[in-house]
C-alpha cells in the first residue's frame, strides 16, 4: 500500500511539474561531449551511436555510496547480485564476463570468480558515466558483447595547489572517505587520490534454505552482507613539454579484508577464513596533437588483482600445489594462501585522423597478454593467453543528414586463431528526432580461468566446479534501433534491441561421472558443475527514457522490458532444454523528481526523490529472486564554494527480502538506512590557462 501510494505521488509530481514549470530549458545535457560509441568526441546529441549518459550534476544530485547504487539507481538497464565475490553486474540479459567496464577509456582489471570488484571505483571522483549497450568488439575488443560501461573520472585544472575531503557515514557503520590533492605548476600536475570504504554488514536473515542444508536451520551465523574494508592510494603524474604533447605515469595499490564470522553448523555457517584481495596497477603513455584534428596516443598498462584466504583457524585443504596435488595441507591462523593472482599487460596504440570529404578516420593496435597463477586451483599452477588485433574505424558524412560509421577488427589469439569482428551505424538527423541503426558483431575467447580453473565449494557436501580446455569462442551478432525526439524541455528515447550469442560460456550441472575420475574419488561431490559453451542464446527488449529538465526542476525516469533464451543440452537425459539466462528480468524501472535552488549567492538546495522497482529474477537452480520496489529521498547543500552537505534516507518504505540463505535474493538491502556526508574543497591559486584548459579538456574527452 505504502509502495503504491509513493507510486502516485511521484506521478503526480511528474504531472504538475510538466505543466507548471515555465522556466526555459536548460540544454546542458544535450551539449554534452561523449567518446565511448566511436572513441571520437561528439555532442550527446550528434552521437552516431546511442550513448546513455548519467552526468556530473545527476551525479551529485543522487549522492550514492557505490557505483552498483549510482548505476542501479539511475539507469534501469543494470541489475546487481552483490557477494563476496564481486557486484554480479548484468546488462540487458547478460553478465559481467560480456560487459567492458572501463575508467577513463582504460580496461578495470578486478575479476575474481567471474564478477568484478566494483569497489575498485571511487564514487566521489566521478565526473560522469557513458553507457553504450550491445556488441562493441570492433572498437574495444573482447568483453564488449553486452556493451560498455565508461567511467570518466574528474579532471582537475585548478592552477597551483587543490585540496578536498569528502567523509560520508550511514546506517550499519558505513563509512566512505575520499581525499584528494592536485598540483598544477606551468607543465607538471599531479593528483594523488585516495578512498576507503567500511560497511559493519548486515543479516537480514537467520534461516539456511532447507533444500541447502541436513537440517531445518534457524540460528545460522551467516550474513546477507559481510563486514568489510577496502582502501586505494592512487598518483598520476603528467607533464606536457609543448601544446602538442602530453606525457603520464600513474600507479595505484589496493586492498580489501572481508570478515566472515564462524559459526557452529558443519558446512553451513562455520568459515575457518576470511578474505583478502591484493590489487596494484602501473601506466605510462602519452598523446601527440599533430594539428588541430588529428592525434596520435600510446598506453601501456599493467594490472595485478590477487585473491587471498587470510586463516582464522587451524585447516587442513587440499588441492594442487606447483602441479602436484596434495591432501590435506595444514594453514594455521594468521597464514595467507594465494587462490588466484590475474595479472594483465595491455598496450594500446591509436591514431585518429581527419580525410577529405568530412571522414573522421580511427586506426589502431592492441596487445592483451593475461597470466594466471593459482596454486590451489590450477593443475599446472599457472596458465596463460594472448592476443593482439588491429582494427579501423571511418565516420563519414556525405549524405547528409545520414551519418555513417564502419569499423573492423582483426582479432589472433594464440589458442584460437583470428576472427574479423565488423560494426556498421547509421544516424539519421531530422530536425528534432533522431533515429539510430546499429548493426555488430561480438568476439569473445574464454579467458584462462574458464579453461584451466577449478574448486570446490561446501555446502552440505561438496559441490565441484570445473574448467573445460575444450570450450570455443563466443561470438554474437547485435541488431538495435533507437529514435530520440527532443521538444522544448522534454527529450524521450525509444530502443529496442536483439542480440544472439553463440557458444555461449556459462557454467552447467553436469552428471557426476563425468568429472574427472581423481577428483570423484577425491572429494566425492554432491554436485558437479562445468564451464560448457551453450549451444545458443538471445536476449531481446525495449528501453524506454524520458527526462524534462527545467531551470530548477527535473523530472524522469526509464523503463526495461527484457526476455532471453538459451538452448542448452542436457547430457544426462540427452535433450536439448530452453532456459532462460540467470538472473534475467522481464520488467524494470526507475524514476526520479529533483528540484534546486539557489537561496542566495552562498546557499544552494537540491532535493530529489528517486524510486526503482524489478520483478522477478529468474534462476536454474536455487531458487528465483523476489521482485521489489525501492524509495529513497535525497538532499544536498552547497555552502559557498567551499562546503557541500549531503543526507538522505535510502529504501524509505524499509523492504527487507529475507529469503534464506543459499537461495537467490532479489536485493540485499538491510531496509531503511540513513546517511549524511560533508566535502570540503579548498583552492590555493586559479584556473588553469586557455592553453592548458584547451589540452586537458581534449585529454578528458579522447583518453579512450
């Protein structure tokens, strides 16, 4: 009832404000600069490619505590399953392994157990996100199947010396803490960034699902959400000798604890260990500005992100060591055992040229090479891939009103040859709409984790998960039609898109006989489960968005009708079953009413209602997620430029799904939360000058 009544009155508000508002538009969005569709700067607007783009002033309005909050609440394309392991990211039907998630045009390295550690991502740096959904591989490569997610961080041009703090804190000891100093001095600046991030967790429940368990548990130690700490110190250096050229280094170093608490059911709730990641990152590159057009850049990074067992009693483990399997190997408390140290070495070289007849032409090269140690869960203890691809790019306009853009990759991997990846866009400019076509393909190899991995996990008894050596690349074609239509203060985009993916890699219950025969003996597992390419799968669907924007009032919302198939062969019963892709659902949706004002010349006021909602998300086993409906209210203060206050309430209605554990959940929020944050930002010296703006606001806007 309470849901249904904050439903009304959110419409209500979208109704008056339509009609009472007389302010004149602002068309700060629409003259935004976005890169992440063709790697080119375009007005929003002019974008040939569909670009989604949550902005600075959304940003700042919205006030999250993680990307997964800021990107869940703002867009209804995402959707979170939050673990241990990872956010458990999905983007119109498929996940993490098939979405690329970059900050600043650069790939984020932070896998572990096929979800990324999202937490790698400080929230208060950002400046904006840009969006692209469907098959990117042309342009980015492989992991683009689903789309591609970019996190611009926030450039500072102050000259001379900057600092700011932002110290956030809310309900179940959340804690969140950025720092940052900037130095800009004629042709050296630096910015040393740092953050920290603790949450108490939470349990929203005591009950281990019965199907799970021996027994019918209900005083289970286990929580919906661990306690945890993760930090990162971050420096990047530049130095820019002339206007044409601009050099960096940047460097960063990571951690993060999470504290399982032991309880006293055998292979329930009883944990023996915490867990610890151990990330670092280096970068060298720079860009040569040749004239006004063109430019050439270079990139060379290098990325670590270790997955630790920190012992907090004494335990005895098996698995291979240096290639040798052993039983029963002793870990005391205290002693750290490595599961899993991924480390990546990209380098990137890209050149963008004007030619005659307005073409914009980009061409470029990129080498991938991946190492993966794992003593524990690696027969041979490490394994390894590369590859390298050359790929073009030509935006042209001799049609005008018809913009064009072809691109085409050449991909080889060591293991599995080469592919040509193609993409081909079109847009359509008529006075105010916009209409948009886009055709793709996706190329994908399995990574070394899919093909050589394997562990176990307890939950009454022992379930075994396997790599499979004889997996093939995943490849997709993407179809997707989009038209934007702007009139006066409102602007409504309508997508729809279809995207087939074939060879699918997921992981699948297989018979238990079919597991190797060591590893039955071994551990004699209650079930065993395989990385195996499925045989094919589609996801399907329409978003929908709408935003009217006016000098102080805001008011939007998008919806997300998705459906997906997959056709996977049950070799036990030798028959070939539909299923649906995990974590699939068909309906979301999120909204949102903002009002600002400027009180005086020292004093602003922003408020914002926001409210989201998913239905039921499906699941092959354990269970499905419930749906829900989310309500929250924020409020920020601007105190001169100087001082910035942020409250507000989140899940205002205090929905808690309290589905036992080990079956899926919808949400894992703790119900009602507050939080309150204070920023201080304080400038010694002046804005940078026409020279150095001009070079930073390029930099910002091709770092990809």
């Amino acid at each position: 009832m309470k849901c249904r009544q904050g439903l009304a009155l959110c419409l209500w508000l979208l109704t008056v404000g339509t009609w009472a508002q007389t302010d004149v538009w602002r068309t700060d969005s629409l003259q935004e600069v976005v890169v992440t569709g063709t790697g080119t700067q375009h007005l929003l607007k002019d974008a040939p490619v569909q670009t989604e783009v949550i902005s600075h002033r959304q940003l700042q309005q919205y006030a999250g505590r993680s990307i997964e909050d800021i990107l869940s609440g703002l867009t209804a394309s995402f959707a979170f399953n939050e673990s241990d392991m990872g956010s458990g990211l999905q983007m119109n039907g498929l996940g993490n392994s098939y979405i690329l998630i970059l900050i600043d045009g650069r790939r984020l390295h932070g896998d572990n157990g096929g979800d990324n550690d999202l937490s790698l991502i400080d929230p208060h740096n950002i400046e904006k996100i840009e969006i692209v959904k469907g098959a990117s591989s042309a342009l980015y490569g492989s992991d683009a199947i689903a789309g591609v997610i970019n996190i611009i961080t926030k450039k500072h041009k102050e000259k001379g010396f900057m600092f700011e703090n932002t110290s956030r804190v809310g309900s179940y000891g959340d804690i969140r803490q950025h720092n940052g100093i900037a130095l800009n001095y004629g042709k050296l600046s630096s910015y040393t960034n740092f953050q920290l991030q603790h949450s108490d967790g939470w349990q929203n429940t005591s009950e281990e699902a019965p199907s799970q368990t021996e027994y019918h548990i209900t005083d289970s130690r286990n929580k919906t959400v661990n306690r945890h700490t993760n930090w990162q110190l971050a420096e990047r250096l530049t130095y820019q000798p002339t206007e044409q050229l601009e050099l960096y280094a940047s460097g960063s170093i990571y951690w993060k604890r999470i504290y399982r608490p032991c309880g006293h059911h055998p292979g329930v709730d009883i944990k023996t260990y915490d867990l610890q990641y151990d990330n670092a990152s280096a970068s060298v590159g720079g860009k040569w500005k040749l004239n006004e057009t063109d430019v050439i850049t270079l990139d060379a990074d290098w990325k670590r992100h270790a997955y630790n067992y920190v012992f907090t009693d004494t335990t005895l483990t098996d698995g291979y060591v240096n290639g040798r399997f052993t039983n029963y190997y002793p870990w005391f408390p205290g002693d750290k055992e490595l599961q899993s140290d991924q480390q990546l070495t990209n380098i990137s070289l890209k050149g963008i040229f004007s030619l005659p007849y307005q073409q914009q032409l980009s061409a470029g090269f990129d080498y991938r090479y991946d190492w993966l140690k794992a003593p524990m869960r690696v027969v041979a203890g490490k394994a390894t891939d590369n590859t390298e691809s050359v790929y073009l790019q030509d935006e042209f306009s001799l049609l005008d009103p018809l913009f064009l853009t072809a691109g085409l990759r050449l991909t080889r991997n060591e293991g599995f040859g080469t592919r040509l990846t193609p993409k081909l866009s079109a847009m359509l400019k008529a006075g105010n709409l916009r209409l948009r076509a886009t055709w793709s393909q996706g190329y994908k190899t399995p990574t070394p984790k899919e093909l050589h991995y394997q562990y176990v996990k307890n939950m009454n008894g022992v379930y075994l998960y396997l790599g499979n050596t004889d997996l093939k690349p995943q490849t997709s074609n993407y179809f997707g039609l989009s038209g934007e239509y702007t009139i006066g203060r409102l602007t409504m985009t309508l997508s729809a898109y279809y995207n087939k993916v074939q060879d699918m890699i997921t992981l699948v219950t297989i018979p238990t006989n079919e597991a190797p025969g060591d590893l039955i003996i071994q551990y004699d597992p209650k079930r065993v489960r395989q990385y195996q390419n499925m045989e094919d799968a589609k996801t399907y669907g329409v978003d929908f968005t709408v935003r009217y924007e006016a000098r102080h009032f805001t008011l939007g919302g998008s919806y997300s009708y998705l459906d997906t198939q997959a056709n996977q062969y049950d070799s036990e019963k030798e028959v070939m079953n539909c299923v649906t892709i995990d974590g699939m659902a068909h309906h979301k949706a999120n909204w949102y009413a903002t009002w600002n004002h400027d009180f005086s010349k020292h004093y602003h006021l922003g408020i914002g209602i926001y409210g989201r909602m998913s239905s039921k998300r499906y699941y092959q086993i354990d269970g499905d997620g419930k749906g829900y409906q989310l309500w929250r209210i924020s409020t920020t203060h601007q105190i001169g430029k100087v001082l910035r206050i942020e409250a507000g309430v989140d899940n205002i209605f205090d929905y808690i799904d309290r589905t036992p554990h080990g079956l899926h959940l919808g949400t894992t929020t703790p119900g009602r939360t507050i939080y309150a944050s204070l920023s201080v930002k304080l400038n010694k010296g002046k804005k940078l000058s026409n020279k150095y703006k001009s070079n930073f606001n390029s930099k910002e806007n091709e770092e990809n």
